[in-house]
C-alpha cells in the first residue's frame, strides 16, 4: 500500500504536478529560461559602460597627444561613438538572438547542450562521464532566480561544461539527476 502511494505522490501531487513533471530525464528539449534574456541584457550594459569608457578614453588621449587637425579628432570621436553604439545594440539584441539559438536535453543516459548562432554546437555529456556538479549563481542571476549548472567531465576536451540560463531549482534537479548512483529518474 505504501509503495502505491509513493510511485503515485510526485505525478498526483496538484502543487509540484502541474510546474514541473515527475521525472527531469524525460528527453524532452527545453529552451533556457526566459528570464536568463534579460540577464544577458543587463550584463551587457555592464559590460557596455566599462567598454565605453575605455573607448572615448583611449580616443581623448589620442586626440590630446597627437593633436591631430579639428577634423581629425572629431573623426576618432564619431569612430569612438560608432563602436560605443555598436556595443550597445550587441548588449541588446544579442541576447534574445542567442537564446533563441541555446537549448537541452535530459534522458536517462546524460544531457544534450545545443547553442551557437552561427557555429553551432552540441555537447553530449554521458552521465557515466561526470565526475561532480556545481551550481553556481551570480548577483544578477540570483536576483532573477536564475543558476548556472556546472558539468565536470572525466577527460580533457570539454572537462568543464556551463549550462547557463536554468531557473535554479530546475539546475539543482538536473545536477541531482547527473550524478551516477544518486538520482531518482535513472533507469
């Protein structure tokens, strides 16, 4: 009796039944996490300042040391805004056009990692090969709920796998899953 209530309680129960399904290893694809656009987005613009700053810095110490002509300083300026607005649609734009682009997989035997828009790749990752998990989240990240699940392979291509864009708790499920002997859903 009680073995028919526990194989019925994770697919019965009306809480976790409807957010989640039972088993993580289902071998469906699943996009990453909407919210991990926005992520992007945000570290993109960090990154945009920081570049910004460095670019109109660089181009005023090369107009002041060289003292170029008026029309060649406003040239390295307007190149210098140029790459600043090149950085910032890249800060922008990129991120919805990778994530449409970056999905995976889990079954039974591993996890498949699908991204790249235009060299694309994919990472089979056998669970016989991992040799331990992380999960990590950075300040955005955690302010969004987001994690990044680390993969450590046995072997020296690919030893280290990121999987950027999981919500967390869907991370820690994976990571549960992956690890040989520990895990519910392996056959």
């Amino acid at each position: 009796m009680s073995d028919g209530a526990n194989s019925q309680s994770p697919a019965a129960s009306t809480d976790e039944g409807s957010s989640a399904p039972p088993s993580i290893a289902d071998g469906v694809e699943r996009q990453l996490d909407p919210r991990y656009v926005a992520v992007q987005r945000i570290e993109g613009w960090i990154a945009w300042a920081c570049l910004s700053f460095v670019i109109f810095s660089v181009a005023g110490m090369v107009a002041l040391a060289a003292r170029p002509g008026m029309v060649v300083s406003l040239l390295i300026f307007v190149a210098a805004a140029a790459l600043s607005a090149l950085l910032a649609w890249h800060g922008q734009a990129w991120p919805e056009i990778e994530h449409r682009h970056a999905s995976y997989k889990v079954d039974y035997a591993g996890i498949e990692i699908r991204s790249g828009v235009y060299w694309r790749r994919i990472v089979n990752v056998a669970r016989s090969r991992v040799q331990h998990t992380d999960v990590s989240q950075g300040p955005v990240e955690r302010r969004y709920g987001l994690a990044t699940l680390l993969i450590y392979t046995a072997g020296t291509d690919h030893a280290r796998i990121p999987l950027h864009g999981l919500d967390h708790a869907t991370a820690l499920r994976i990571r549960d899953h992956l690890l040989p002997g520990t895990s519910d859903d392996a056959v």
